[in-house]
C-alpha cells in the first residue's frame, strides 16, 4: 500500500471515530457545523474588503491577524465534523466510497458549482463597481489580492462539503450492537 | 424529474437470517449506512447492487425489490 492509499484508508477509519458523533447527531447540529464553516469562509471574504481599504498599514496587519484567526477557528472544526458526518463524501477518492456516497457527491458538487458560479458573478460585479472610476478604491494593495484569492479557493474547496452536510438525511436507527452513526 | 419509489424487503430478510447491518454491508461491499439508507427506502440502488442484494440472500431479486408496496406480514393479498 504507497502513502496515498495509507493517507486515505487512515482518514476513512478516523471518519468512524465516535468522538465526533455528538457534534453532528442531529440536522440542526449539523446545519449549525455549515453555518459555522460559511462564517468562516465569509470572514476571510470579509477579510479581503477590508484589506483593500486599508493595507498596507499596521492597522491592516493586525485586522488581518484577528480575522484569520476567528476564520481558522469557525472553519477547521466545522469542517472536521463535516467531514466525520459525511464519511468524507467531499473528500476521499472515489474509489473508497460506494454508489450512494458517489451519487451524493456528484449532487452536492453540482448544488456547490451554481453556488460558486453565483458568488463569482456577485463578487465580480461588486469588485468591477468598487473599482468604477479614479477613486482610491481603483487601487487595489497585494494583501487583498492574495486575501481575495485565497477565499475563492477556499470557498470553491470546501463549498461541496457544506452543500453535502446541509442535505445530509439522519442516518437509519441503528438496530445492531455496532450499528453507531 | 421526481424519482419513483422502488420498496424492498431487505430489512425483513436480513432479520430473518440473521444478518448484521455491517455483515451485509461488508459482503455488499457499501458503507453500513447505505444498507441503513437502502431499509428506508432513502436509496434506491443501481440494478447490480440490487442483483448482488438478491444473490446474497439466495432469491430472486423480485422477492427483495418491487415498485409496488409489499403487503404486510399476514395480510391475505
């Protein structure tokens, strides 16, 4: 077995661990994990605007500090549990999920590509009208690139995880002695 | 276009022989939740599952599967 497939099988049995099962029991538990992981994801956006106003400054580096700080603290557990909750629907090769798991996937992928495409089209337009005319705003500084494309990626990366922890169905009862979600 | 229900016996026959969720789901080779998820009827599976389903109970795969509802336990139709 190379790396890739020890890496992958050791995330597929760290998916089943039951530590995680109290933070996404319930749908509402779960809807709460993606609302926390898009407040992340939307204060890196956030993050951007503001450093295009006013980086480079000390000012901006410290905004940037505390800002990435909440938004590593809203997203990695969140999507931790996002991803325990969906046995790494979003994230293992296919070859390590079944029919059902692979039909998920493609439908939380094709929900998230309209998402994106959406997103992409409102942040498009605002960037295009913030930057209309001679005004300071038609500067853009390096830090709100680099922040600006980190939150695209960021957001295209995880986005198909919160879309498959929002649908995500109450797994059955269990009626076995293992059975545990 | 909305998807049409196909109903299964499969939790019925995993009773009756005795058959763990995980047991079934290993020779099936699919996570034991989509077995979970298959009882429900939340999944309907491809017809090489649903054949491999049928295969290892022993029958035919029209006694597992039906897109009619089966009729209870001790009911006369």
């Amino acid at each position: 077995m190379n790396w890739g497939e020890r890496w992958h099988a050791h995330a597929a049995r760290s998916m089943e661990h039951p530590m995680f099962v109290p933070l996404y029991r319930t749908r509402a538990r779960r809807r709460l994990l993606v609302a926390v992981g898009a407040t992340g994801l939307l204060v890196i956006w956030a993050d951007a605007i503001v450093s295009w106003y006013i980086a480079p400054s000390d000012t901006a580096v410290t905004v940037n500090f505390v800002l990435l700080t909440i938004a590593l603290v809203c997203y990695l557990p969140s999507v931790t549990a996002l991803n325990a909750a969906t046995r790494g629907l979003a994230s293992l090769p296919e070859r390590r999920l079944d029919e059902r798991q692979i039909a998920e996937r493609l439908r939380a992928y094709t929900v998230a590509n309209t998402l994106m495409r959406l997103i992409l089209t409102v942040v498009t337009a605002l960037v295009l009208a913030a930057m209309w005319g001679d005004g300071p705003a038609a500067r853009v500084p390096g830090a709100a690139i680099a922040l600006g494309l980190i939150a695209v990626w960021l957001t295209h990366y995880v986005l198909p995880l919160l879309v498959a922890g929002w649908r995500l169905p109450d797994p059955p009862p269990d009626d076995d002695p293992g059975d545990e979600q | 276009m909305a998807e049409e229900p196909v109903f299964n016996r499969i939790a019925v026959l995993r009773a009756d022989r005795g058959v763990s969720r995980r047991d079934l789901a290993a020779a099936l080779g699919v996570h034991y939740q989509t077995v979970g998820y298959l009882e429900r009827g939340e999944y309907s599976p491809s017809l090489h599952l649903a054949l491999r389903i049928a295969e290892f109970f022993e029958v035919p795969v029209e006694v597992v599967f039906s897109l009619k509802p089966f009729p209870k336990l001790g009911s006369t139709s």
